[in-house]
C-alpha cells in the first residue's frame, strides 16, 4: 500500500508542494514605517534606520502635489477588473509601497527590503492616514496617497528620518487580505457529468494544481514539474486548508480553493517560497482517487448469450485492451500504436523455428519455399512491444504472469465477453509506478476476449454429418482432398478452400499439417462434415503465422472430406500389386549391361504402376519418390546400381519394396 515510508512524494515536504502540512503558530508584530499603536510612535528599527538614512532621491508621488496639506488625499491609480473583496477595518493585509517627502526624497519603501508591510487595519497598528487609506482597496489595486502631518507624524515627526510636520506620499499596491473570521472558499468551475465517487477522509488522491498568491503571482506548480501531487486526505498530511479543499471532489473536477494563512503557513511562511501571513490560492484538477481498502471493480459490457465455457485459474487467454487513467488518459492498447505493454509481467525467450510457407494455416502445398517463426517462452519478468501490429494481448491468468487485478477481474470471462475492470494501484504497479503509468495510479482497462483454452485441453470434434455409408474411414497414410473453413474463435475467417475453389490435399499422418488437424481428420468418411477445433499448443502455439494466424490462437476448421485414397502400410513408399520377379534387375537392365541408371529404374517402376503390378504411395511427388528408391539402391554413390547393390526388403513376408 501506499505510504510514506515508500513515496517522496507522500511525506511532508521541504517546500509546498500542492498542499503542505506546517500549521500556523502565531502572529508577530509587523514591522514598517507606518506604525501606529496606542497613540504612541514607536521608534524606527536599526537597520530600517539605516535603510531610511541611505536613500537617495525618489520620483515625486504624481497627481498628489496639488490640494491642501491638511486633508488625506486618495488616488486609486490603478483598479483590477475583478474585484471580489476590498479592505475592511479589522482585516489583515499584506502590501508594498514606497513612501517620499512631497520634494520626491524617499524615506522608506518595503521593495527595498523585498518583503511586504504586513498589518491589521483599524487597529490602531498604522498612523490613521494609512489605517483610513487602505480601507476599500481590492487586492493588485494601486493608490497614490497623501497624508497631512495630523494623520502621520505630526509636530514631532521620527528623530533624524522624518522632519516635524511633514506631509508623507505614500504609493501603495495591496498583495494580500485576509480576515480571522475567514474559512476555507472553495469554487468549483468544472464538474464532469459523471461522479460515481467523490473524495472521503483517508483517501488517496493524485492532483495537478498551479498554487498562486491572491495577486496572482504563482509560487509552485505540479504542471511545471510535470507530475501529480499524490497524497492522502483528512489525515494531516496537508495543510489544514487543503486537508478541507479536496474533501467532495469527484475525478475531472476542477476547482479553485483559497485558503487564509491561519489554514495555510501562517505567519512563518514555508521559509523560502512562501512570504509568512500569505492568502494561497490553488487551481487543482483532481485525475485519480482511491481508497487502500478499494478492491477491483468489474463492469460487464457485453456477455454473449451462448457461454459454454468461462475462464478459470490456469487458462490462456487472448484479449484486446484499451488501458486508461482514471481521467480518461490513454496509456496503452492493444489496438493503436502505443508502446510498452500495461500490464504484462513477463519476459519471453524467441526460439527460431523453420516452416513452409505452405503450412500457413495447417496444410501442405507444392512449394518448398521457407519461413521463419518464433516460438516464444514465457520467463515470468518483464517485456515491451509495439502494438503497431493490432494484435492481442496473451497472457496466462491465476498464475502470476499480469498484475494481481487484472489476474483477479479476467476470471469467469465468456469468449466475446467486453468488461471493464478498474483496479486500485496497491493491485497494480503501485505508488512506483511504472513507464508511462504513474505512481499510485488507479487503472481502467477495457477488456474484449477473442478466446482461452487451457494447455491441457485436446481438440474437439463435432460431425455435422455422415453419409449412410460411412464404412470406409481415414487413416494414417491416407490421401485425402477435403474442403475447409478456417477461422478464430470470435468468428474471424482466416482462410477456405471454397473461396478458392479447389480442395486441400494432404496425406494423412505425415505431418503435412498440424498436430491438432491431423487429429481431426481421423476416422472421417467421404462425405461427412465436422467441425474440428483446435488449442495452439497442437496449431500454431505461441508464435503463430506471422500475418496470417495470431499467436495462441485457437482455430477453427469446417471440414468436408471429398476423396479418399487409401495408403501403403507405414514405411512404404512403393508396394508390388502381383508376386515379385525373380530375375527382376534382368528386367530392369534392359541393356544387359549389369548396371541400372536412373532413367532406366524410372522407366521400368512408371510402367509397373501404369500396368496396375505396382502402387506408388499416394499424395507425393511420383518422380521424387522413383529418385529417392533408386539413390537407395545406389548404395556407394556412384550414379548406377550393380547387381551386388540392388537388393529387395526380405524382412516383409507379403510386400517387397525396392
């Protein structure tokens, strides 16, 4: 499960990331020029002393050098658009300004010390031009203000900083307002029309948020970083103000939570990016939400009306998928071009296997022409692909080979079956993560199964039809010439003989076709129809035709048997019909030269098989198997058979064979 023991990104971090945990403690006195408390003038502090008796010369505060010298002069040099909130007596604020003498000299200013004037209002804590002055401003408003010496420092002015009776420009741009009354406002400007779920004490949720100052300046940003801020909820792993924020959200809001200091770093700050008695302001965009106690979740989309078999522990399975975020985010799929397998847990080993072409879908044709597959075997670690190809995705399940909730949510699956599963990070890639998949990310998949078998499963054979007669059936070393279907299980067609309009032609047992369709064209008759279906440990296992049968497909042939030519017995290739010749090379040697050559054994065998005396095993290339007899019978090599080499088999009592 996620904790904080394992997630950076879960403890309580150096700086605010999105939400931080430091409460506010308590607030100290604001320093400043401006000051004010209990009709007493405080004295000025050393080093503003300093910085007040450094300063040169300052541009006079325009617009404010015409009126009388004896009234507060107000000029809102600047007014945002928006303005939500304005300065009331008893709020706290944050401002800059800069202060001069009406000649332009300046005495004071808060950007020289890079750090707001932070202070109650009318309170009695800034001389009352200030206290009256700031009352009505909105946060980025800019005034220009003129204090006569009554609102200020009046007869006595500050020893050394400010002469008696002087008359002080103050330009003033108000950051930040809060009051102690204030709670946490939440304003939500995006909701999706679908919230199953919403966010609950102790949840865990992932978030992208930009967080601002109420003037707008941001100080952090998830976006930039280009990761999620993921964290629990109501636990106090947050700031107060957030810890509340969240809670009610559903995944795709979009909400935008202010929170007064009190609720936030209070008047410390975060000692680096956030100035202490500082409003924040978060635009948070909620994309995942669970709970460590969430199991899977399992939506049924379509079930097939017929489901004669459901999927167990230990099947094989092929499936399309799509694998998405809970917000929607697409991070793989089975049928678009997206990389790095979801959630496979495995690695393969590629065995090169040679096979002909012609055997692409189980069956043999005249050409000798080669191909190479690979035979994969699964080693339990992890690999990636391109999904370019559009192609499956084959997995075991109830062993361990994908991630524990997809293992969990594929069992009792129909072949056709769509489902969703949702599975909670702590049974998937957890809060590590893993590739394009984040950390502590809640996953959708999609899920459309096209088949399952199981390696123990054998083929199965169902006959549609038998003739009457059916007395005749096929055996090992038969020639058959049947019609077929091809096709997976979801009904894809791969290939059929009808479309092409001529049989197949195979003989039977010599391992011109699968395991699986050998097995299936036992004991058939001429005439008879069966469906044969077959698991890919007896087709094409794994590995598959590369553009033409899937790997771990199961197939399926609808078979019509048309002919039917019986065989030799096993190991003949060629069997004498009437009783062998006893001066049989004589006959062959026509010549009488006590050597046999090639054209001559071809010529005597043909006219054996045409006069009916001999039978050369059907379904082969005639001349390959006269060449084959005769390179037996040559037995050094050189081209011609003598005498001393030509010998029959004696260990047959009724067939002899050259």
């Amino acid at each position: 499960l996620p904790g904080p023991a394992r997630s950076a990104a879960l403890r309580t971090p150096r700086r605010l990331r999105a939400a931080p945990c430091v409460r506010p403690s308590r607030l100290s006195s604001p320093p400043g020029m401006a000051f004010r408390s209990q009709g007493r003038r405080p004295p000025l502090p050393p080093l503003l002393l300093l910085l007040l008796w450094v300063t040169g010369q300052a541009a006079p505060v325009a617009g404010l050098g015409l009126g009388s010298d004896t009234e507060l002069q107000i000029e809102r040099r600047f007014v945002p658009d928006e303005c939500p909130r304005t300065v009331r007596s008893g709020d706290f604020v944050r401002y800059h300004y800069v202060g001069t003498f009406p000649d332009g000299q300046k005495f004071d200013s808060s950007y020289d010390r890079d750090s707001t004037f932070n202070v109650f209002v009318g309170k009695g804590q800034l001389i009352a031009g200030m206290d009256q002055a700031l009352v009505g401003m909105c946060v980025n408003e800019r005034r220009f203000v003129k204090i006569p010496p009554d609102l200020a420092y009046g007869s006595e002015g500050v020893s050394g900083v400010i002469p008696p009776n002087s008359v002080l420009h103050f330009d003033v741009l108000l950051m930040d307002i809060w009051n102690s009354e204030d709670q946490v406002q939440i304003h939500t400007y995006f909701k999706p029309p679908s919230c199953p779920r919403t966010i609950q004490v102790s949840d865990f949720v992932r978030y992208h948020y930009n967080g601002t100052f109420l003037d707008g300046t941001l100080f952090d940003s998830s976006h930039n970083r280009m990761k999620t801020y993921d964290t629990y909820v109501g636990i106090g792993w947050l700031i107060p103000g957030m810890d509340k924020g969240l809670l009610g959200m559903c995944v795709g809001e979009k909400r935008i939570i202010t929170i007064p200091p009190f609720l936030a770093y209070g008047e410390d700050g975060d000692g680096k990016d956030i100035p202490g008695q500082a409003s924040l302001v978060f635009d948070v965009a909620l994309l995942d939400l669970h709970n460590p106690k969430d199991s899977i979740s399992v939506e049924n989309k379509v079930v097939p009306e017929n489901c004669e078999r459901r999927s167990q522990s230990g099947d094989f399975l092929r499936y399309h998928y799509n694998g998405t975020l809970l917000d929607g985010t697409f991070f793989d799929s089975s049928d678009w071009s997206l990389h790095s397998r979801g959630h496979l847990a495995r690695s393969s080993r590629l065995t090169l296997v040679s096979v002909p072409v012609s055997a692409a879908l189980g069956f043999v044709s005249s050409t000798s022409a080669q191909i190479s597959v690979f035979h994969t075997e699964f080693l339990g670690q992890a690999v990636e692909d391109d999904y370019s190809r559009n192609r499956t995705f084959d997995t075991y399940i109830g062993q361990g080979y994908v991630i524990a909730g997809i293992d969990e949510g594929l069992l009792g699956v129909c072949i056709g079956e769509k489902r969703r599963i949702v599975v909670p990070p702590h049974l998937a890639y957890g809060e590590e993560g893993r590739g394009n998949i984040p950390g502590s990310a809640v996953l959708v998949f999609d899920i459309h199964v096209i088949d399952f078998h199981n390696p123990s499963d054998s083929i199965s054979i169902t006959s549609h039809y038998k003739p009457p007669d059916c007395s005749v059936l096929s055996k090992k070393g038969d020639f058959l010439k049947y019609h077929y279907n091809a096709s997976l299980l979801d009904g894809t067609l791969l290939d059929s003989t009808w479309n092409l309009g001529k049989t197949y032609n195979i003989v039977l047992g010599s391992g011109q076709v699968v395991l699986g369709m050998d097995m299936g064209l036992r004991e058939m008759c001429v005439g008879e129809k069966r469906t044969v279906i077959i698991p890919p440990h007896l087709g094409y296992g794994e590995a598959g035709v590369a553009g033409e049968v899937p790997g771990s497909a199961v197939l399926v042939f609808d078979i019509e048997l048309l002919e039917l030519v019986a065989g030799l017995p096993e190991g003949y290739m060629f069997v004498w019909n009437d009783e062998v010749s006893p001066n049989l090379f004589e006959e062959i040697d026509k010549d009488g030269n006590g050597e046999v050559l090639l054209e001559e054994f071809s010529e005597y065998i043909h006219a054996q098989v045409a006069s009916g005396k001999g039978k050369l095993a059907p379904g082969f290339d005639a001349e390959m198997i006269v060449k084959n007899m005769f390179t037996n019978q040559d037995r050094n090599g050189d081209g011609k058979v003598t005498a001393e080499e030509f010998k029959l088999k004696d260990q047959e009592a009724k067939h002899d064979e050259l």
